[in-house]
C-alpha cells in the first residue's frame, strides 16, 4: 500500500543542479503504482530565517480564516511572534519565531478546533496533499526546494474520501525535524500507542505509521542516538515494516526481522538513496552504481557533516 | 560481491548471436513491450531489450524457446512463469525473478532480489551477485545457483530441487522444508525450523564442482568444501492422531 | 434417558466439550476436521423476501421469464466470463477431492452452462477438458501451477485465503497424500501436507497490484482476474483488493467448508458471511466500484433462496463448495455398498470425516477402492440437477417479487427476522420499520 524514498546529500552540498525536492518527486512519481491516493515528503537543511516553520492543515469542516486566526491567538499566547504565513488552500505555512517549550507551542495549535500539524521544524517541512507526485508539486510547488535531505512517501488508502491526515510522512510531535515514512503494518501499534499515551504523548491519526515517529522522537529526547533507537526499534516494534527517519542532520533506515517489505540502496561517495523499489532510484543515480539491499532485522544511519566551506543559503 | 567473484563474471552472459533485434523498453509500455517480445519469440529470433530501468513484469508467461537479453536491471517478476527460455540480465532484478520457471535458464549479472526462483519447477537460474531474503522460496524443482550469498529464509518451505550458494546464507536457512537440497560454500547464519545440516558427500563435491565449472565458475573461487541443508522431517506427520486418522493407507 | 433439567441447561459445559477434551488429554494437539463451522449465527434463514401486493402493481411473470444470465469481469479483461446461472462450483483442491469427483462437478457444472474452479492442488486434465468456464486458481502453495494451464482458463483467482480458516493454509493428511497426489503437487507421499499461508512472492497489496498486472501479462490481458479473500477486515482488503486492479472479489464467510482445518480457526476466526457480503458491496461503493468490480459471495450458500438472497444484498454471483459435494453424494448411505458406521464411526448424515480420505462415497479420497463407489456421469447429473434447482428457485422468488432479472433483487427487497441478521446484514428487522437500522449506525 506504500513505497518510501529519501536522499542525503553527505558533505550537504549537491553538485547535481537538481534540487532536493525535483528528486523526490521523481522517485515518487515512478513509484506510482504503489500508492497514487496521496504522497507526501519532507525535506531538510533548509534554511528558514525564522526559528521554525509549521505546516497546519485545517480540516475540511472549518473556515480557514477562522482557524488560522485562533492559530495566531495560541502563538501570541506563548509569547511566540508569526513573521509570515505562506497559504496553499487549506494549507498554511508559518514562519515564527519562539523560544519556550515546543510541546506548549503544538498542544496550543492543536487544541484550535480545526488545525492539525503536519511538521514543526527548525530546518525541514512535511509537505503532503491527496494525489500523485507531480499533483502534489503543482499545488505546493516543492520541487523547487532544496535542503540536504529528504524523504518521500506514497501511499495507497483504504478509505474512501479524501484523507490527508493519515498521510505519510508522520511528524514526532512534539520534536523539531524529526519525520518518518514507513511502509509495512505495525501489529502492536495498538498497545504502543496506549502506553505512550499514558505517557502523555498526542497522537493525531489512527495510523501506525504515526507510533514509529513518536517512538524514535522519545528515544532521541533521552538522549538515545538514531542508529541505538533504531536497533531498539526492530525488537519492540512487531509487525513488518520497513521505514526511514530523517532528523536534522541525517537520517537512518530500519527493516525488520521478516524482511517482508522491500528496500533497496544505491550509494556514492557524493550522495545516498534509497527507496522501495530501484525504479525510483535509476531516475536519480546512473546505471552503473551498484544496488545494496540490506538483510532483514538491519539498521542504516547516514550523516550530513556540513564543512565550513559550504555557504550558508537564505530562503 | 567479493573482487575474487567479480572478476569471474564473464564479461558475456551468453554466446553472442548473429542475428536478432532490439526493442527499446523506454518507448512502450509494459503490455505493448510484452506483445513486442512474444511476437518476435514466435518469429524464433534472438531479442536484446534495451533500458528496462527496472520496470516490472517484463518477458512473463513465455512459454516458446527463445534467447532474451535485458540491457539493465529490471523489476518484479522478470521471466515469471516462463517454459523454455534462455535470459539474461546485465543488471538487478526486484522481486521474483524467474518466478514458477518450468524449463530453461536464467542468467543475471548483478543481484537478485527476494524470492528468487519462487516456486520454480525446473530449468536453472544463476545469479553472479547476491540474492535477497526467501531465495529459492516454495522451489518444486530445478537448479537455483547464487555465486555471492542468500539472504534470510533461503530455501523457505522447499520441496525438491537444488540451491548451490557458493556464499553464505542467512538466518533462518532451509527453513520448513520438505525435500530439496540447500548446499552452502559459506557461512550458514543460522537453521530454520526442521532443517539440519550435513557435510556433502564425496561425490556430490565432485558432481558440484563439474557443474559449476561448466557454468563457468573457475576452481579458486569455489568453496573448499560444501554443506547440504535438508529437511530434518521431524515434521512431517502430526506426533499424534485419532482413532480414525490412525490407519495410514498407502496407495 | 432422561437427562436431568440441570444437565440440559448446561452452557459452556456440555457433553460435547466434555468429550473433546477427554480426546485432547489424548492427543495432545488441536483438533481437525473437515465440513465447516457448527456455531450458531445469524445466516440466511434469518432474513426473508418481502413481495409487494396491493402496495406495489403486481406484475403476471412466470420462472420461465426471469432471467438469470451473468457476466463477469468486464472491468479490465477482454473476455468477460459470462454463465447461464449466478452460482458456480468453488475451488476445491484435487488432493482433498478425488479424480472423479473433480471430473463429475465439472461435468455438471456444463451441463448448465456455468463455471468451475480448480482449487490447491492444479488443474486436471479432465477439468479443462470438461469444464465451458473454467477459472484457475493461483493459491499460496502454487501445487501444480503451470503457465500453460493458466493461460488455458477462462479466467484466474488469486487465493489470498479461505473463510473456513482464515489466517492458516490449506492441510492435507497423509493418508491423502498418494503417490499420485505426491508426484502432482512435488511432495514426499504419506506427509502431513501444509500449505502456506501467504503467497511466496507478494507480501502486501503495493506487491498484489503488481502481481496482478503480472497475471495479466502472462494471460494477455485476456481473461478476468478475481481475489478470493476470506471474510475479516472486510472493508479494508476488499478496498485494497480492488484498487490493486482485481476485477472481481470473492467474499468467503465463515460458514465456508474446508477438507481439513484445526477446530481452532474453522469455529473461531473469520466474520460470517451474511456481513462479509454486506462490508464487501459497501467497500466498493465507497471507491465508486460496484458493479464495475464483480462480487462473489460464498461461506455456505445452501440453495438457491440463500443465493438470490445474497444477490439482493450486493453479489453478483455466488459459488458453492459443500452443496456441490453433497449432490455428490456426501452423507448419504448407498445401501449395499456404504457402511458409514462402520466405515467413519458415525451414521450418514454426521459425518465430517474428509480429512481422513476414507470417505465412504468416493469424494474425499485417493484411495481408489472407495472413489470406484462414485459414478461420475451419475454424478454429474446430480450436480447439474442442483444448480437447476438453485436457478428454479432464485427464478421463482425474483418473479414473485414482480421482475424479470434475478440481479435487479436489492437489499430492499428483504427484512430481518432478528436483531441479529438485521443488524449484521443491515437490512430492516421486521416490525421495526426501519427504527433498527437507524440505531445501528449506518456507514462504517
């Protein structure tokens, strides 16, 4: 029902004239076939000029304006100041800048009856919508983004109506730049999802994708490096899955102990991709890089060092 | 793949043949380039397809002998449910290459992905690269050789048939067979449930090592010695029955 | 003997159980069988036609003008399958039934004009040969499969699972597994056979999709390509079904019968068949599907009211398994050549026995002592004479109900006669008006 995609830039730097974004679309578009009721990315190490970005969404029974002005009202609350709203239909991004809890900040936006939150970051966005890659593209115009990273998904719906809410990818609320797109099926995401609730955590869907992103978000806020929570993954989550997580300065992959979902790597000294299929990647890398496929119950981590020499890029 | 592997793969997959065409997969759709590939198999020619880009379902339901060649990797279920082919790959596969072969040969360059051989019934498979998790899945018959490693369940539920991985395996090997033979040249991650192994005999490494030097394999790569993964048959009949499920016919 | 008040109003705790568990301080393992689930829940019998009269103008039609003509797989397929009846013999795997019996039901089956499934052992010789529609089966253990026989049938199934044992694959004892049985399905004879449980080579509906494009490739886009799916999670593996490109969808409820199953899933997995087909038509009425996905319904359709029943609640066709057997002959003693007492332990007409192969009359079993015992052009007639009576009687109560198509009989031509039926097949309960359905919320 999904196929997943992502890249990394190693030093930060494309030498490609491709942006990010314009790569991530064409993986998703040739992965088609697997999912065209919505598709989603997230892209990051952008550079905002705010202290974060939101991307809001307001559900399809409220008046936009409506939402968005109690939206405003619950930043202002917190001492938090909107530099500028950018609008995509129902879509709203948000620049801000703010400096207290970011839990306070998200539980303030979500209790505005009508808004959900598709990201918060500090350096990256979640930009997901109902159709194909290239629909998607045309209304949010994000292959013209580019960042050091980013990761894609598409995905194939059983409901019936227009639903972006369960699209991937799935933020951790409530942790800056922390996203993950998973393809596969989660059969103790029911038990996870109340034992993090007790814990206080929010949940927004009734996805299982969406657990995987508050589980890794609650190991790297204790402190837990990407590649240790991903390992802990693969023995406390139960199911099949296959998923990737970026944060802001990398990202890493897991695959569970069935191998059950495919996944395949293509690697340069310049650039990592990877994505369900090889398909998505011959878009990007030419033929002669060599295919990785990693074994079952196998964990990946890959990094962005950014060398001084890189220049700093404004929005 | 290992250098010493890699510089065993013969540089041609197959003998070159002086007459036959290209399609150009990038031009047509999946269904307008099967119907291309089928109606030139059925004129007997020798049929190169060009920029495959990994696509799925490519050269399926074949059933006439005939030489195929992908210029590239392809996707799922290339030459699935084919009788009497002869193909090669130059590139990777995705899942389920050569998926229920009943006859034939299937040659790739690079690696295969899970369930290779799903089911196959006869004919040979050779992959020069790796294969994925489940290689050799369901096999009822025929030859799967892997010159790098297997992954995770290779052999699952296999009933007859041949797996020769000159490499390792990985965990769960031989898993839930009935009969068949899995030989490893490499390390064995770990069984799967009913499976043992058990040293090759002496004919058998003389028998191996005769096919796989007519497959081209040189003699320093081979393994020193290979194992047999077979089916323990510990659970082949329930330990246990009623009254009247008791008497066995037979027949 | 008289039972004691306290013993006859026993729950939970009865002389069954009892005796079940003196057998499994035995045996040790879970119990198998064959035939279906013996549980009681709501099914056909609990929902009824309602004619209109004085209300509704009555309309002079006689079974003779009814038609019952059926096309499938118009959604993708060149050829669409196209039947004289909307009922046709269900897979059932040659392994767990005899040659004969295979060949009788595909005789019967073209004698009306309808169509026949292969099962999880391959096709026969003699079905392809006999059968007008034949539909092959491409199940998880691929026993048999070969790309000749595929592309020889009218039309393909994909077996995600069956409703008498969803989550567990097919099971065929030793004493089934001849050496005949063996050499078809590339096994060691005299194994306590287990299939599996999924498919060796997709694994979720993104590989589904592309599997079925895969089956079309292989049969030219030509012939329909159906999912069997047993009755769960109905709305969400139909849905996926369905947008994975089948043509069709067979719903198979829990009432649905196996040669073999452990008692643990037979009586306890799966959801009944009255909302499996229900669930399934409000599927794909939600994509915007109906009628352009086919929808078979099967799980214990018993005769030809519960098909037309089933129709009305959204089918398009309905296929039988243990109807069929039982025109073969299943349970019933064949004086001077059938002793079930002695035979299985239990009289004609208790018998679940298949999946021992010593069935006394010939259909569940290799050996050929006991198969010689069924005639097979005797038994085709008796197959053929099933199906006609199925189609008399779904001509009969379409007629009655004033029209001339078996497939214009809709959920509004039926009430409920408990809350149970009502509730699960969503239809009014009787006396209620309406008031029921209400309250037991619509839509999801």
């Amino acid at each position: 029902m999904c196929g997943i995609a992502a890249i990394l830039y190693k030093t930060g730097e494309s030498t490609r004239s491709q942006a990010v974004g314009l790569q991530l679309r064409e993986m998703l578009y040739s992965m088609r076939h697997r999912g065209v009721d919505s598709t989603g990315v997230n892209i990051a190490g952008q550079h905002f000029g705010t202290d974060y970005v939101v991307r809001v969404v307001v559900s399809e029974d409220q008046g936009a304006s409506h939402v968005i002005e109690g939206v405003r009202n619950a930043v202002a609350a917190l001492g938090g100041s909107i530099v500028f709203i950018n609008d995509f239909g129902r879509f709203r991004r948000i620049g801000l800048n703010y400096s207290g809890d970011l839990g306070k900040l998200s539980d303030s936006i979500l209790s505005v009856k009508g808004a959900e939150i598709h990201s918060i970051g500090r350096s990256s966005e979640v930009i997901k919508d109902v159709g194909d890659a290239y629909e998607l593209d045309k209304k949010h115009h994000f292959s013209k983004v580019n960042g050091t990273h980013g990761l894609g998904h598409v995905r194939l719906a059983t409901e019936s109506q227009v639903d972006i809410t369960h699209s991937h990818p799935f933020w951790a609320y409530p942790f800056p730049d922390i996203t993950v797109v998973h393809n596969g099926q989660l059969t103790n995401y029911h038990k996870l999802k109340r034992e993090f609730q007790q814990r206080g955590f929010r949940f927004q869907t009734h996805n299982d994708s969406e657990v995987i992103a508050v589980y890794i978000a609650d190991k790297l806020s204790r402190r837990r490096k990407l590649g240790d929570a991903l390992e802990e993954s693969l023995d406390d989550l139960d199911g099949t899955f296959t998923y990737v997580v970026s944060t802001d300065s990398g990202m890493g992959m897991a695959k569970d102990r069935w191998s059950a979902k495919p996944f395949v790597i293509l690697e340069t000294d310049e650039m990592v991709g990877v994505a369900s299929e090889e398909v998505a990647l011959r878009r990007i890398f030419p033929d002669d890089v060599r295919r990785i496929e990693p074994q079952e119950h196998e964990v990946l981590t890959w990094n962005v060092s950014l060398a001084p020499r890189i220049k700093v890029r404004l929005n | 793949m290992t250098e010493r592997l890699a510089g065993n793969v013969p540089k041609a997959l197959s003998a070159p043949v002086s007459q036959g065409y290209s399609i150009d997969a990038r031009k047509l759709t999946t269904r307008l380039l099967n119907a291309s590939i089928k109606s030139g198999v059925s004129k007997g020619r020798y049929i190169t397809i060009l920029n495959p880009d990994a696509r799925h379902n490519l050269a399926v339901g074949i059933v006439k002998r005939c030489s195929l060649s992908f210029a590239g990797s392809v996707g799922y279920y290339c030459c699935a449910f084919c009788d009497g082919i002869s193909a090669t790959i130059e590139g990777n596969s995705g899942w389920g290459l050569g998926d229920n072969l009943m006859s034939g040969s299937i040659v790739i360059r690079e690696d295969a992905g899970a369930s290779v051989g799903a089911s196959m019934r006869g004919g040979q498979i050779l992959v020069w690269g790796n294969a994925g998790a489940r290689a050799g899945i369901s096999m009822k018959g025929g030859t799967l050789v892997i010159a790098g490693n297997s992954g995770f369940l290779t052999g699952f539920m296999m009933q007859r048939g041949r797996i020769i991985v000159m490499g390792g395996v990985g965990d769960a090997a031989g898993d839930s067979m009935y009969e068949g033979i899995v030989y490893v040249g490499g390390e064995i991650g770990s069984l799967g449930v009913d499976a043992k192994t058990e040293s090759a005999t002496r004919s058998e490494e003389v028998e191996l090592r005769a096919f796989l030097k007519a497959l081209k394999f040189r003699d320093d790569i081979l393994p020193r010695r290979f194992r047999r993964i077979v089916s323990a048959k510990r659970l082949y009949q329930y330990d246990s029955l009623e009254p009247l499920e008791r008497e066995r016919l037979v027949i | 003997m008289i039972v004691s008040d306290e013993v006859s109003r026993r729950e939970g705790w009865t002389n069954e159980v009892f005796q079940d568990l003196q057998v499994k301080a035995d045996l040790g393992r879970y119990r198998i069988r064959g035939f279906s689930t013996f549980q009681r829940i709501a099914h056909f019998d609990d929902i009824i036609f309602i004619p209109r009269y004085i209300s509704g103008k009555g309309v002079e039609l006689r079974p003779a003008d009814v038609s019952t003509e059926t096309v499938l797989g118009t959604r993708y397929a060149r050829n669409a399958i196209s039947i004289s009846t909307p009922v046709y013999i269900t897979g059932m795997s040659y392994g767990a039934l005899s040659r004969s019996a295979k060949t009788a039901l595909a005789k019967g089956a073209a004698k009306v004009g309808t169509a026949t499934c292969t099962g999880d052992g391959g096709m026969l010789t003699e079905e392809r040969k006999y059968s007008t529609t034949m539909i092959y089966q491409v199940n998880a253990s691929r026993y048999g499969v070969t790309p000749q026989d595929m592309i020889s049938g009218d039309a393909v199934e994909v077996v995600v699972g069956q409703g008498a044992k969803p989550a567990t694959g097919g099971l065929l004892m030793g004493q089934k597994v001849s050496a005949i049985i063996a050499k078809k399905r590339e096994l060691p004879p005299g194994i306590d056979q287990r299939s599996p449980t999924r498919h060796p080579d997709w694994l979720g509906p993104d590989d589904l999709g592309i599997f079925i494009e895969m089956l079309r490739e292989v049969t030219d886009w030509r012939v329909p390509v159906q999912v069997k799916i047993p009755a769960c999670r109905v709305k969400d593996d139909v849905k996926l079904a369905a947008k994975a490109g089948a043509d069709g969808i067979v719903i198979d409820g829990m009432q649905a019968g196996t040669g073999a199953s452990s008692e643990v899933v037979l009586d306890h997995s799966g959801i009944p068949t009255l909302p499996g087909i229900v669930l399934a038509r409000e599927a794909l009425e939600e994509l915007g599907l109906l009628k352009k996905v086919y929808l078979v319904a099967s799980g214990g359709i018993r005769n030809g009211i519960d098909a037309a029943k089933a129709i009305a609640l959204g089918a398009d066709a309905v296929a039988i398994g243990q109807a069929a057997i039982i025109a073969l002959n299943c349970n019933r003693e064949l004086p001077g050549i059938t002793d079930f007492v002695r035979e299985v332990g239990v009289p004609a007409g208790y018998c679940t026995k298949c999946h021992t192969g010593k069935c006394p009359v010939g259909i569940t079993t290799q050996d050929p002592r006991l198969e010689k015992r069924l005639a097979i052009d005797e038994a085709a007639v008796r197959v053929a004479s099933l199906l006609s009576s199925m189609t008399l009687e779904m001509k009969l109560i379409t007629c009655a109900l004033g029209k001339r198509n078996v497939h214009d009989l809709t959920v509004d031509d039926l009430s409920a006669l408990n809350v149970e039926a009502s509730m699960m097949a969503k239809v009014p309960m009787v006396g209620s008006g309406g008031t029921l359905l209400k309250s037991a919320g619509k839509g999801k």
